[in-house]
C-alpha cells in the first residue's frame, strides 16, 4: 500500500488525493468557521443609555463642597455607625 493515502504523510496529500467525504468535512469545517468569526466583528446597533438625566444640572462649587463635607463626616463616623447597628441587631 504504498501507493495509498495511509503511508503519505499530511504535507504530501494533495487536496485532489483526498476522498470525497473528507473534501466535505473540511469545506463543513472552513464554512463553520468563517460563520462563527463572522459574529465577532459586528457592532451593537443598539444605543447606550445615557447616565445623566436630561433634566439634571451639574452642582455649583458651593453644592459640591457642601456634599463633600457631608460625605466626610459620614465617612468620619462610619464605623461606629455600623458597629452601633450591629450590636442592636443583635
């Protein structure tokens, strides 16, 4: 059998050499792929939402120091917030 397939190796079999059913599930396999990769460079056709609401306006200097302060004192008491809360939990 050394004119057969079975003792050529791979680099030698050309594409004419091969039997038909494995012409088909090579093209089965090339097409699989072309369709899988396909998907993979499409967009999203669907807008994301905006974060801000139209409506909403960005806060003065005065808010914003306002809101940090807050934010500091908040985070000051924090964790003697949170253990009162578990202790009453309890």
């Amino acid at each position: 059998m050394k004119d057969g397939i079975k003792d050529m190796q791979l680099s030698q079999v050309s594409f004419r050499q091969m039997p038909a059913t494995l012409k088909v599930l090579l093209a089965l396999a090339v097409s699989a792929l072309v369709v899988t990769s396909g998907g993979c460079g499409t967009t999203t056709e669907t807008p994301l939402p905006s974060l801000v609401s139209p409506g909403s306006s960005s806060l003065t200097q005065e808010q914003q120091k306002l809101a940090i302060q807050e934010l500091n004192k908040k985070k000051a008491t924090h964790e003697q917030d949170a253990i009162r809360y578990i202790e009453q939990s309890r």
